[in-house]
C-alpha cells in the first residue's frame, strides 16, 4: 500500500514540475532570433519615435533648402574683403548657449540604441539620437522636465 502511495505522490509531483515550465507565446523552444512581439516600446514610446522621425526628416529637408539658397546668394569673395588693407574680416563666433551640465544616461547592455534614465533606472529609446543630445525624459510628465544627455 505504501509503495503505491509513494508512486502516486512521485507522479503527481513529477507532472506538477513539469506544467510549471513558462514557453514564450508564438515561438517554438530552440529557434533564436527576434520576434515580431518582442517590441520593449510601450505604445507612447513609439509614437514618440515616430515623431522624432518627422522632425527629423522635415530638419534635413530645412536644411537642404538653406543650403541652396546660400548658395544661389553667396556674394562673390571679393566683397569679404576690407578696402585698403587687403586682409578678410572673420566670421563672429556662434554665441554658445549657457550650457547646464546634465547627467549622461546609462546604455542597456546588449540592446544597441537603449539606455536607462539617469533619475529612475527606467528603460528609454534613444535610437537614432546623436552622442550627447539632450533629451527629455518620457518617463516624466511634461511639467517636471527632466533631461539627460545621450552616452
């Protein structure tokens, strides 16, 4: 009787650990690589992404009509340079901007274009973003503004 008993107990518990392995949804076990639902962007996110996109392309398109405009009316170079003396005025230098030293974010280990927030150790994208871009934090609500710069 003991023996049956302790075979019934084997095998309830045998099956028990066995039901409690977790396989990913929609993927067979063994097969790697990325998966359509493997996006770690919440819905906001991606709309912030889809926005910088825009001003992205809009920004590069700007640009590319400044440049043809300076060059339809670049004055010719004699005029650059001052009567009598011969020598050629320099250009002023940009005014630089009073720049706050902001906290530079923490990147993702093995996930390219990811870092974490300086001020919540929150997961944020920041692909396409050039190195040292200030950016705000999306984790925040727009009247706390927190920013951090891109490593």
């Amino acid at each position: 009787m003991s023996s049956r008993l302790l075979l019934g107990i084997a095998a309830l518990s045998g099956s028990l650990l066995v039901s409690c392995t977790v396989y990913p949804e929609g993927r067979t076990p063994g097969k790697k690589g990325p998966h359509p639902q493997d996006n770690v962007m919440t819905p906001e996110q991606q709309a912030l992404q889809k926005q910088r996109d825009e001003l992205k392309k809009k920004k590069e398109e700007e640009e590319a009509k400044k440049k043809q405009e300076e060059l339809a009316n670049k004055p010719p170079e004699n005029l650059n340079k001052t009567e009598g003396t011969g020598e050629t005025t320099q250009p002023k230098p940009p005014k630089q901007e009073n720049k706050k030293d902001y906290p530079f974010a923490n990147p993702v280990p093995g996930k390219e274009g990811f870092v974490f927030s300086p001020y919540n150790n929150k997961m944020v994208d920041v692909r396409d973003i050039a190195s040292g871009t200030l950016v705000e934090d999306p984790t925040y609500k727009a009247g706390d503004k927190k920013y951090f710069r891109v490593p």
